[in-house]
C-alpha cells in the first residue's frame, strides 16, 4: 500500500521562489518539490530578475520585503518584458497593505501571509499556476491565430500543386512545433531517419488516396496501402470520414476538407502528444490549405497540359506576351525556342501510341528540369514545343539548347521493341536590347505590337528548327540577333490573340 506522504508524480510546472531567507527559500523549496513541481530560487531581486529572463518560468513566488530591492520593485521590472508570468507576493505582513489594491495596481495573481500556514501557500500556488495555464493556452492560440494569417497569403498565391503540398508540410512543422524536428531540420536527407514521419495524400477519383508530398519513410512513396498498417489505415479512414482530427496512440491524422468533401489527408507519424489548442489550430490551418489546394488543382488544369506538365498552348502565349513586353520595358534581349522531336512518327509506328506518350512526358520533364524559374515552357502541339527565354542572349540560349540535347542524350525510353533515346530539333530566335527612345514611343503600346514580336519571333525559330532537321536533327540552329521593329510604325495594330500554324515540314 502506498504512503499517503508519498512524493508525488511531477507535473511539468516550474515555480521561481524568491526570499532573503534562507530557511524558508529551503523549506518552502522542499514542500513545492514535495507537490511535484520544478523550483528554482533566489534570494534577492536583481538574481530574480535574472533567471525570469533565461528561464520559462509559470509561477514567481515573491517575498515583499527584501533588502536592495523590495518585492513590488522587483515586479514592475518584470513586467517591462514579461506579462505571463504570474506572481504571488508574500509577507509576514499583509496587513500593511491592502490586497485588493496590490493585485490591482501591479498586476499580480495572489498576495499570501506567511503566517497562515503552507495550506494556504499551496492554495495560491494552484491558483496561479492555473492562471498561467490559461494565460499560456490563450497565447499559443493568438499566436496560433496570427500565424495562420501570416502564412495564409502564401497559401493561395499561384504555384504549382507539388511546391504548395510540399509547403504545406513545412508549414505544418511550424505551427506544430512538437512535429518541427522531422519537417523543418533536415529536409531531402531524413528518409533514413525513423524518428518522425509525415506525408500528405490525396483522393484521386474517389478511389484510394495518393501521396504526393512525404518526408521521413514516406518520402518517394505513392500509395498509402502499402505504407501504413491496418490500425493507422483505419484511422485515416474514419478521420476522412468525421472530418476531424483523430489522435491514435502514435499518429494524428487531419483531413484536408472543403465544406462537407474531404479531398486528401494529412498523416502525422511518431508525433509527440499535441495539445488540444494547437490540434485546434491545426485543423483550421488545414481547412486554409485545403481551399489553396483546390485553388492550385484548378490552376493547373487551365494552365498545364496534362500529358507533358508544361504550359498549355493559349496560356503560353500568354505568359510569352507578358514576358516580351517585360523585356521590351528594361530593355533585356530575350530569346525564343522551338522544339521538335525527331521521327516521332516512327516511334507511335513501332511503339505504339502510349510510348509515344510517354516520351511525350520525358520531352516534357526534361525541359522543365533544364530551364530557369523565370523560362515559360509551353507544348504548342503534337510533338512541338516552344519557350520564351526572358534576359537571354545567343550565348545564354546556346548554353540551354546544348543542356537540353544532353539530358535527351543521356534518357532512355523503354519501348515495345527496345530502349531508344529521344532526339530534338531545335530552332532559336533572340532579340538584342532595343534603343528607342521611350519618351518618343506612344503610350500605351498595344498588345498587338507585342503579339506580332512573338509570332515573328516564332516563324524565325520555327525555320531553324527545319534546318537542324535537313542537317540530320538532334542539334540546333540559331537564327541571326534581330532588332525589334519600331513600335511607332505599329500603333495600329490590333490587339488579337497569337495565331500562328507549325509550318508542316517533311521529316529527314
């Protein structure tokens, strides 16, 4: 049978205990550490103050009368840089001053007399560290709060779907801090580390859930099934299916949901106990992310052509008119790039049509991974695709066309009759910087001038790419620097949207 003076289990709390006497720092310090509690001591002001400055300190019992410096100095030193911490003033001779007013004007918890016994003292001690309990909840939810206004913005600002799943986690680490280590220290390098694992999936016609962004076991991973056990697959399941929260033994799991549709899943593994205001704070924080998701997918269905993950046609020219402009207005060169692969035929003739596809998305990827964040990448159709390279001179855009013949060098695709390398023809067209004086250009320029720039930048790039062909394809020609024409010749022009065929040449 247990005693019943038994030292009791420790509750995570910390007291700071401040008194010039040292017999009642130790007997005091012996009756709290009896209770379970983490006390520190000082035995005058300015020590005190230290320590409240260094350490996380829940409740400060103060003596009133200390030499050097009295106790409700010490508290309106405190409170110039801390206004959490509570604070419990005691002397022998509480009488001398009014209580009530004492709590009022220094912003105090408690005001205990010695002399009334430690029944009394430990009274005020569950008082306030009570009141630091909810001052300290009421905080991490402000600041929960205000962190998800911060990083809201960024939520819904236009990217792509993969770089907003990925942010997402990060940004999970941040709100959670007791999940930061496995998110935030060491991304890229910790799928060997089986301390703390996460991922996000998502529904792909209502089938099974997908991941699309892990860290930690569940990196490079696409299926759910196949990493997680029964236990944890159900959680996720029934999580989806409340739309809540849902804590297992080891795991948390927050639905990504709009309205009453759940569109994916957020999966905590080997996460430390959360607390409950913080799961609060995250299930809004995922509400926020499941609208920037949906919001991203969307994006990307206008704007991407499915098959090869590079711009779709009318958005391209978009992006290509945007980008000429810009450069016509700092006056950058800018280059244009025309890309068609060689014998394509030939491949959907052997391989059949879904090899072709599938170098179709090899083209595709490669030309993502082979450009810089400011190119617009775009498929113009069938096998042609096109970039505006912005800021690029004929030597920039030699360096990127004999990167891309590398990278389509060292891919292979498997086909139904063997592995075969792609190969490309490539046509480039680059405008120098133009010396018109501004002020002589009327305003505004009509889109118009703009789009005839593209279109006659295209035609330029579109007959070097005949000519890397004729010469035996897998290289590129590069047209002659051309001026731009004068925008003061072109204000007539209409503004219409960029038309403009693939000229239709005869393979080699």
């Amino acid at each position: 049978m247990a005693r019943k003076n038994a030292r009791k289990e420790g509750t995570g709390r910390t007291i700071l205990l401040v008194d010039d006497s040292q017999e009642i720092l130790e007997s005091t310090r012996s009756l709290l550490e009896f209770e379970g509690h983490t006390v520190l001591t000082a035995d005058n002001g300015p020590a005190a103050l230290e320590i409240l400055r260094q350490q996380d300190v829940e409740l400060l019992l103060l003596d009133y009368f200390m030499p050097g410096m009295t106790g409700e100095e010490v508290v309106k030193e405190l409170r110039t840089f801390n206004h959490q911490v509570q604070v419990v003033l005691q002397t022998g001779y509480s009488s001398e001053r009014p209580p009530r007013e004492m709590l009022a004007r220094l912003d105090i918890q408690g005001y205990c007399d010695k002399s009334e016994g430690p029944e009394n003292l430990l009274l005020w001690v569950d008082v306030g560290l009570k009141f630091a309990k909810q001052v300290r909840t009421l905080e991490l939810s402000r600041q929960g709060l205000r962190y998800i206004l911060d990083v809201t913005p960024d939520l819904h600002r236009i990217q792509p779907l993969e770089e907003l799943l990925q942010g997402i986690l990060l940004q999970i680490a941040g709100l959670v801090g007791t999940v930061n280590s496995f998110v935030a220290v060491k991304p890229g390098a910790m799928g060997k580390s089986p301390e703390s694992d996460a991922f996000l999936a998502m529904v792909e016609e209502e089938r099974d859930l997908v991941i699309h962004a892990g860290i930690g076991r569940f990196e490079n991973e696409t299926r759910v099934d196949k990493v997680l056990d029964p236990t944890q697959a159900q959680d996720v399941r029934e999580s989806m299916r409340q739309g809540g929260v849902l804590r297992g033994s080891r795991t948390t799991t927050v639905p990504l949901r709009i309205g009453p549709t759940t569109i994916g899943v957020i999966f905590l593994d080997n996460a430390p106990s959360i607390p409950p205001e913080n799961l609060e704070m995250l299930h809004v924080f995922a509400n926020q992310a499941a609208v920037a998701v949906q919001n991203a997918q969307l994006y990307q269905m206008a704007t991407l052509d499915p098959l090869t993950g590079v711009y779709a046609r009318r958005f391209w020219e978009q992006m290509a008119v945007r980008e000429i402009r810009t450069c016509f207005r700092f006056r950058h060169p800018v280059t244009i790039a025309v890309f068609d692969l060689d014998r394509f035929k030939n491949i959907n003739d052997e391989h059949g049509h879904l090899i072709g596809d599938k170098a179709l998305e090899m083209m595709g990827r490669i030309l993502r991974s082979s450009s810089r964040s400011s190119d617009a990448i775009g498929r113009f159709g069938g096998d042609e695709f096109v970039a505006i390279l912005p800021r690029t001179s004929q030597e920039g855009a030699t360096v990127f066309a004999n990167r891309v013949l590398r990278e389509l060098e060292s891919q292979e695709v498997a086909g139904s009759q063997g592995t075969f390398h792609l190969r490309s023809s490539i046509g480039l067209s680059t405008l120098l910087p133009h010396d018109f004086e501004m002020n002589s250009i009327p305003r505004p320029i009509p889109n118009g001038f703009f789009q005839h720039v593209l279109k006659t930048g295209f035609c330029r790039a579109d007959r070097q790419v005949y000519a890397s062909k004729k010469a035996g394809g897998q290289r590129f020609s590069i047209d002659e620097e051309t001026d731009w024409p004068d925008p003061r010749l072109s204000a007539n022009l209409p503004d219409a949207v960029f038309q403009t065929s693939i000229l239709v040449q005869e393979e080699p």
